[in-house]
C-alpha cells in the first residue's frame, strides 16, 4: 500500500497548491466581479470589482498625425473603495471569509508539503502513517470556507449603484447593467473550492492506505 499512499499524497499536494495559486489569485485583485454597460459615447465599457479593490480606469487619447486619434478607456491600477461606498454586512462577511480561507490555506498547503515530504523520505512497507488523519477534514474546512466568499454576489456589491462615484471621472456617465456577472476573481475561487475538495478526498483516500 505504501505506493498508493504515496501517489495519493503527492496528488493532494498538488491540488493544495493549485487550490492555494487560485484562491490567492482571485481574491487579491479587483477582478472578482464585473458589471457590463456602455460609456457615455456607446461603446462596450466593463467595470470590475474585487473583495478589497476597484478598478480605475482613465481616458487616453491617442495622437495621431492628423491630430486627435482613438480614444478609449483603459485599465490604469486597483485602488481603495471610497469611504462612501456601501460595504454591506453580508460583503463583509465574505471579506472575514476569504482571510480565514488565506489562513487555513497557508496552514493547510504547509501540512501538505511536510505529508507528501515524509511519505516520500521515510516511509516503509512495515507500517507507517504520514498522512495526518485531520488533513481532509482541514482541506474540506477550507473549501467550505472558501465557498462561503462568494457571498459577495449577495451583497451591495453585486448592485450597479455600489459604482457610483468609482473608477474615476470618465466613467461617472456610463451606463451599466443593474446585476453583477462573474469575473476573472469569482472563476478562480470557484476553481480552488474544487481543488480544495479534491485535495480532501485524496488525502483521506491517501491515510487510508496507511491503515
């Protein structure tokens, strides 16, 4: 069995750290969400926003020979919300949950490395056990937790007036749709909440074997 147990080791750990890659990747930027509409000369215009950040956008002009050129709006950095914006209870909430996803991610993506470490390095055939038996429960812990962040799209910040006042001047005259769509942020959290399950299972599959 100390073959299984190995191989399943190592699979749990690289579903923790593609798990941990992702949760960190879309929760830290101002990519979580996104509200679709038009600026105020008709075009496409799409405005993102994440757990912590906005996205600010500016107008950019460019010359041409003939003088003016294309205009057009384009990503400039991730700021702050604005002390007036409405952060509501259940946005929060979904906030205090991606930094306990973060806590137990480190924690769990540790125990992971030092698992697969030791099955690899020190086990036998005559019995071993290097798979903790709380390892799938803490992965689990983590997905749950880890889904729990998406409470987001439940929140004031799902509510196209939750953009009055940001992404600058230039987009103040934008129209956009009333709801929320998913972004690049929300993907990947949906994205490691699976990693984090599979990385559950096959760390109990993986201590089974040592049994």
């Amino acid at each position: 069995m100390a073959g299984k147990s190995q191989g399943f080791a190592i699979l749990s750990l690289v579903f923790i750290v593609t798990a941990f890659c992702c949760m960190w990747a879309g929760s830290v930027r101002c990519n979580f969400l996104k509200f679709d509409g038009t600026d105020d000369n008709g075009e496409p215009f799409t405005m993102e926003l994440g757990l912590w950040y906005y996205a600010f956008y500016t107008w950019v002009v460019q010359q041409s020979g003939s003088g003016l050129g294309l205009a057009f709006y384009q990503y400039n950095t991730c700021n702050s919300y604005e002390s007036y914006t409405p952060i509501d209870p259940t946005w929060k909430t979904a906030q205090a949950f991606a930094i306990i996803t973060f806590i137990f991610g480190v924690f769990t993506l540790i125990v992971g490395c030092m698992s697969s470490c030791i099955t690899n390095c020190f086990s036998s055939e005559n019995g071993f056990a290097t798979t903790y038996g709380w390892q799938a429960p803490l992965c689990l812990f983590t997905a749950l937790s880890q889904g729990l962040i998406l409470l987001i799209l439940a929140s004031n910040a799902c509510n196209s007036k939750v953009l009055i006042g940001l992404g600058g001047r230039q987009t103040w005259n934008a129209t956009f749709d009333e709801t929320c769509s998913l972004s690049t942020g929300a993907n990947l959290c949906i994205s490691a909440l699976v990693f984090w399950f599979c990385a559950a299972v096959t760390s109990f599959v993986a201590h089974r074997f040592e049994q």
